[in-house]
C-alpha cells in the first residue's frame, strides 16, 4: 500500500511539473505575461501592446460618447487638436477576436469590448485579464459633446477637460477621478467599492453614491448636489442651491462657499458637519437618539424646535438627522 501511494505521489508531482512549467512557458511566450512589456513602457496606462484606432472628426462627426469597458483602467481626456485617437493595451498580443469594438452610430462613438472573448491563457494570470483604454479627443469635439456614458467593472476611471450635457460615470471597484468637468444638465456618479473624486466639476444637478468608497470633492459647484454612501467618508467643499446627503456610518462634512438654501444631512452613527460663511444666517432643525448638536453661530430658537442662527435675515435651512452621531455646524474661518 505504502509503495503504491509513493507512486501515486511520484506520478501526481510529475503532472504538476508538467503544467506549471507549460504556464510558465505560456508566461515567458507572451513576455513574461505582460510584466516586463509593462516595465518597459513609459505610459502609466500601457500593458505593453497596444491596438490603436484613429478617427477623423471632419468625417466622423461626434457629439456623444458611450465606452462600455470590462476589466481595466479607463482614461479619458481633452487634447488640443488632430485626430481623436483610441488606445487598448495589453499584457499579450490581441488576437483580432479580444479587441475592442469601436464604431461610430449617427454623432454617438462606442468603445467596448466583450471580456468572455479573452483567451484562456489571459484568464486571470498576472492580471492579463484585464485591458487599459486611453481616449483622447481634440478640443473641438470634448468641448460640445451632449452625453458621455462611462462605465467598467475593475480599474481606475480618469476623465478630464470635457464639457456636457448630461453624463454618467460608474465602476463596480475602480476609483472616479472626475477633473475640470462641466455639464450644463444632470450627471450620475456612482461606485461600489471605488472612491469618487472631483475637482474642478460643475453640473446643474450632481447625484453621487457609493457603498464603501470615499466621496471628495473639492471645486465642485452644483444647484443640487445629492451624496450617499453607506460606509464611507463623504467630504464636499464647493457651492450647491440645494444639498442633501445621507449615510450609515461614514462621517460627512459639507464645506460650502455661501448658504444654500436648504440643507438636509442624514446618517445613523456617522458625524455630520457643515461649514458656512461666517456672515451666514439660517434656521436650523435636528433630531437624533444619543447625538449631540453644536454651532458656532449665535442662536435663538423658535417654536417647533427649529434655531434660527446668525445675525441676519435666515437665507437657508438646515435639517440634520442622526441616531448616534454628532453634529456642528461650524464658521469657516474656524474650520481646522
């Protein structure tokens, strides 16, 4: 018994070897499964073979954008003028079957690309299943475009220098990093585990969620601004007509450059604090189980159990909810 489980061992060693060094052999074939392709290159988004495709703007004309991608970091950006030029890369050379789909369909450009048509080899062998996408479009075109819709699984989203109508940002893990943006309408931000970034953004209505990503926002101006998350940090300094945000147990702070008119901030234990311009005057009105509630501002109440602070006519409301969280509202010049 004994010598036969020697042999079965011998026997299940050597297929071991066998497939681990066809991998191996499979890995160095494809340059060391992307790595040192990757090394070599100078861009931060190459894997080290690309596929690029260009378009003319005088032959294609674009106005809307929609890029569907799977796993991979995803860039976007602004480029003074030329062509607008398409950029995959990868840690293998693509076959024809594992390339992006790029078409243009009346004025909208769809990037995609189908993830199951990977080869089995890429599956998942030092991130070879996963792609990189940079998107670079001449001024004329980011500048007047209507919709932008961009979404992916994994990966890193990086969108710059665009002007819109409306747009839609989402990704499952990956961070938003959303900079010098603006849009004339409505536009959706939304992660699962990914931070949401802003800086230099502005929209007419700006609605923000994530589960346990981290939303900050800084230059980031809106006449509504909606923030959610459940576990994460929600952290906004800019300006809003209107601002609600809510969380469970992430901590919330709005930093805002004049009083809106309303205010309303919910979370269950997580603290909530709201800076204003020392000169501001509002009412405010708050509720919590164990929480406490403080203000930098002068005070008197009201009936109803609202508090009318500052020394001015009240521009805005506030309304604060908490179970055991705490709240201040605090003077901007005292904020540390």
């Amino acid at each position: 018994m004994k010598k036969k489980r020697a042999i079965f061992t011998i026997v299940a060693g050597s297929i071991a070897v066998v497939f681990l060094s066809g991998i191996l052999l499979v890995g160095l074939s494809s340059n060391g499964f992307g790595l040192m392709a990757a090394q070599a290159s100078s861009d931060e988004h190459s894997y080290g073979y690309d596929n690029v495709i260009t378009l003319d703007p005088a032959e294609n004309a674009v106005s809307q954008l929609e890029i569907s991608w799977e796993a991979g970091p995803v860039e976007v950006k602004a480029v003074p003028a030329g062509k607008i030029r398409i950029t995959e890369s990868s840690g293998h050379k693509l076959e024809e079957s594992e390339q992006m789909q790029v078409r243009v369909n009346g004025n909208k450009l769809e990037i995609s690309w189908d993830h199951s048509r990977f080869k089995l080899f890429s599956l998942n062998f030092f991130g070879m299943n996963s792609k990189s996408l940079v998107v670079e479009l001449p001024q004329e075109v980011a500048s007047q475009l209507t919709e932008i819709d961009c979404s992916n699984i994994s990966g890193d989203m990086d969108i710059s220098d665009l002007t819109g109508t409306e747009g839609e940002f989402s990704s499952v893990s990956g961070a938003l990093r959303l900079s010098r943006l603006a849009f004339s309408e409505d536009c959706g931000l939304s992660t699962t585990s990914g931070d949401i970034i802003l800086k230099g953004f502005a929209s007419e209505t700006l609605d923000a969620s994530t589960t346990s990503g981290i939303l900050r926002f800084a230059d980031t101006t809106a006449e509504e601004m909606h923030c959610h998350s459940v576990s994460g940090e929600i952290d906004v300094e800019g300006a809003a007509q209107k601002f609600d945000s809510s969380s469970v147990s992430g901590s919330s702070r709005a930093a805002l450059s004049a009083c809106p008119e309303e205010v309303k901030m919910e979370s269950v234990s997580g603290a909530i604090i709201v800076e204003l311009p020392s000169n501001a005057s509002f009412t405010v009105e708050h509720d919590t189980v164990s929480g406490s509630f403080s203000s930098d501002f002068p005070s008197t109440d009201r009936k109803g159990g609202k508090r009318v602070c500052g020394t001015g006519k009240p521009s805005g409301e506030l309304s604060f909810s908490t179970t055991s969280g705490n709240m201040q509202v605090v003077k901007a010049s005292a904020a540390g």
